[in-house]
C-alpha cells in the first residue's frame, strides 16, 4: 500500500484548486506528472507537491518564512519515507507514535500554522486513522486532536469520510 499515490496528489491538487498535469507511475515505481512544470515531466511526490502550491493561489501554505519552509519540506519528505510505507502494523504504529509526539508540543506539524504538509498528511494517514479504534484513538490524543481539526475543514475533506472522534462512551 503506498499511501503518497496518484489519489493523494490528486486531492492536494484539488485542494489547492490547480490542475496536476497528467499524472501516472514512472518507471522507477514513483508519482510523475508531465504538463505541470513548463510541459516537462515532473518526478517525485513532494516534487510535485510543491510545484502545485508554487502554481496555486496560495503560496504561503509552504510556509511564512524560511524556517517553516524547511520544516514543511521536511514533513513532505517523512510522508514519503515513513508515511508512505505505514502498510504493516508496525511501521503503522511508529508513524502514529511520532506524529503524536511531534504534535503534543504544536497545533500542526510544521508550527502554529497549517501548511501543505499538514494536509499532505491529512490525506495520507486518513485510512489508517479511519480503522482506529476508540481507544488507539485515545492513546493517540495530539495525532487525534490535529486530525479532527484538520478534517472538520470541508475543503481539505472534500468527499473522505468524516471520522467520528467522540470520547464519551470511553468514560461511561
């Protein structure tokens, strides 16, 4: 299961409201685009994700300054290398065990500001938080707060269910 897939950057793009150029997979088993960058082939999902926010209306996603910048490239770069590979349950349970961490000290991955990595997450960790159950939901508090904000933005959402977050029965 690759979780940084064509899907993925279809929905950033639609996200972001500009056109990915025809997408497939390249011969080296990764996302490539052509027609998204001067009618040239693009390779390489966070490539390709950042040349959507640089064609887009919004810019500043990547971040306000030069910190959050590398930050934000940074997350991108974990989506592909961690994230992406989330397919057994323990690289799953890592993956869930750092972006709790990470979020424990921060509103969102990169600051207190969210950026295209953010929702690059989003979408990629969806499936798996999907398949939580309320207590691995609990157990997760930082990863689940982060994520119930993130998907109560209906434009980020688009037509991914909404994951229900309530802990209530948990204490009855």
């Amino acid at each position: 299961m690759v979780l940084c897939s064509i899907e993925c950057v279809q929905r950033i793009s639609e996200y972001l409201d500009v056109s990915p150029g025809k997408l497939y997979v390249s011969e080296n088993n990764t996302v490539a685009t052509s027609g998204l960058v001067n009618n040239q082939s693009t390779e390489g999902f966070s490539t390709i994700v950042q040349a959507l926010v640089k064609n887009s209306k919004y810019p500043a996603i990547l971040g306000d300054d030069a910190v959050t910048q590398a930050l934000t490239r940074q997350w991108l770069e974990y989506a592909v290398l961690c994230v992406n590979y989330a397919d057994n349950s323990a690289n799953e349970k890592r993956v869930l065990k750092e972006l709790n961490t990470v979020l424990k000290m921060s509103t969102y991955v990169s600051g207190t500001k969210k950026t295209i990595a953010d929702a690059t997450l989003y979408y990629a960790v969806h499936g798996i938080m999907q398949r939580l159950t309320p207590q691995e939901k609990a157990e997760h508090v930082h990863l689940s707060r982060w994520f119930d904000n993130m998907q109560q933005d209906e434009k980020l959402r688009q037509t991914m269910d909404l994951i229900n977050f309530n802990m209530m029965h948990l204490y009855l």
